[in-house]
C-alpha cells in the first residue's frame, strides 16, 4: 500500500551575506540562475520534514535519508514536498515554481549502525585557509572542522530559518539534523577560500538524536575530487560528532566546489 505525506513551507535564503556568492543574486546570475539559490542543507532540511513527522524521535535517533538537489529553490518561492511510502520508505520529491527541484527518499532501519569513532581520524582544520586549488581536497586527505554548536537562541532561530513547526525539537531539547547537514559543508568552508559554489547531495544515516548545545565537529575524508561536465566536483565521506565522543552521524556529501561559470539563462 502507498501513503501519501505532503508539506508546503516557504523556502527563505539563510546565505544572502554568506562567502558562498552563489547565493547572492547578482553572483548567481552570472551562472544562469534565476537569483541566488537557497542552500541545498537548507533543502535538504525541509524534506526531513516529512520522516520526523512519521517516525519521530526513532528518525532522528536512527533514520537514513538522502537528497539530491536537481534544479534551485529560490527566496520567498513555495515548496512543495510530497513523500510516499511503499515498503517502509519514503519517496520524496520536492517541487516549486512547477519545477521538480530535489529528490530523495527517507526510511527507518531497526537498529542504527554501528560506526567505529576511531576509523575517522581526527585533524583540525587548517590553520589558515587558502584559496581553493589542487591540494585543497585530495582524494585521501582528511580533513576536520572548527567546533561550532548551536545553543540558546541559535538553536530556535535556526528552527525558524527552516521553517520548522515540529514540536519535537523545542519539546525534548533536540537539535535539528539540518544543522548536521550544515557541519558537512563547514568541512569545505574551513579548509580553503573557495569562490562561489553548490551542493549537489547527500546522504546521511543518524547515528543518535542530537542535542541543543552540542559542540559539533565533523571528521572527513575527501573520497572523489574529479571534473565533469567543466564543473570540479568533491565529495566527502565524514562522521559528524557531538562533544568529541558521541558519532551522530555518517554523512556522504557531494559539491561542486567550482562551477562552470556560462551566461544568464
């Protein structure tokens, strides 16, 4: 049997003044977008929406999702989220401007995986940043994160960023796994000056129900850095941890760390 969720939120552009000017409108349009692209963490949290609000506190505790990010979604615009589930997963598909703007699917294994904190090595992120080039992410390297944890009211302005409603998180002290998602970009983001780029996808297999306040880190290694299509493309394999000791998280993350620049579509 297939049962139909669906979820609207107004998608909100949490990076107009980031360092990533792809989400800065003049930039972006430089790249044939439309304006300036709301984050692709940001996306990815309002598509977890939808599993949190089926399986609750055992999602965030345990829960696999995935998201791949095909076409923008932009400021102020409409996103609309549908999921069905067939065979305890969740087929979601988010839509706006009537475009089909992301894809992925959520489901709920019976036990987390075990994951070994001590196969992901442990580094800082570099002293100093450079601008992005060759060495920045070799295939092999691993790379760390500067601490960062999201308490007090950074915790519920984060909620109202994404737009979400679910009592859950206020209720029980929880943070949100969007905020895991914006650890894996951190990754990137620490290690080099990088100009504008893109998230493309991620999965990600919760380990254990963060909580606000959580000092996170994320312990990385860069698994594929090739071209395509005129596009460098990156991606990581990382484990995202609270307070240096509880693994939340083993994440698989895919950006385009430089874009093809072309013409205004």
């Amino acid at each position: 049997m297939t049962v139909t969720q669906t979820y609207r939120v107004s998608a909100y552009n949490t990076s107009k003044l980031s360092e990533n000017k792809i989400h800065d409108d003049t930039v972006a349009r430089r790249f044939g977008f439309s304006g300036g692209l709301v984050p692709g963490v940001d996306v990815m949290a309002y598509m977890m929406h939808l599993p949190v609000e089926k399986w609750g506190r055992n999602f965030l505790e345990r829960g696999l999702i995935e998201a791949r990010f095909v076409k923008p979604v932009y400021d102020g615009e409409t996103a609309e989220l549908t999921a069905k589930e067939s065979g305890g997963v969740l087929a979601i598909e988010l839509h706006s401007r009537g475009d089909l703007c992301a894809t992925g699917s959520a489901s709920l294994p019976t036990t987390a995986p075990r994951v070994a904190i001590d196969d992901y090595r442990q580094v800082p992120a570099v002293a100093e940043r450079k601008p992005v080039g060759p060495s920045s992410y070799e295939t092999g390297k691993w790379l760390g994160t500067i601490p960062r944890d999201w308490s007090g009211t950074a915790a519920t302005d984060y909620l109202a960023d994404i737009r979400e409603t679910d009592p859950i998180f206020a209720r029980e002290g929880l943070g949100h796994p969007g905020l895991l998602q914006r650890v894996m970009n951190k990754v990137l983001v620490d290690n080099a000056i990088l100009g504008p780029w893109i998230h493309v996808g991620s999965r990600m297999q919760l380990l254990s129900a963060a909580k606000v306040g959580d000092e996170l880190t994320a312990r990385a290694k860069v698994t594929g850095n090739y071209d395509k299509k005129g596009h460098r493309f990156v991606e990581l394999d990382a484990l995202v941890v609270a307070n240096g000791t509880t693994p939340l998280a083993h994440c698989w993350h895919i950006a385009i760390t430089q874009p093809r620049e072309q013409a205004a579509a």
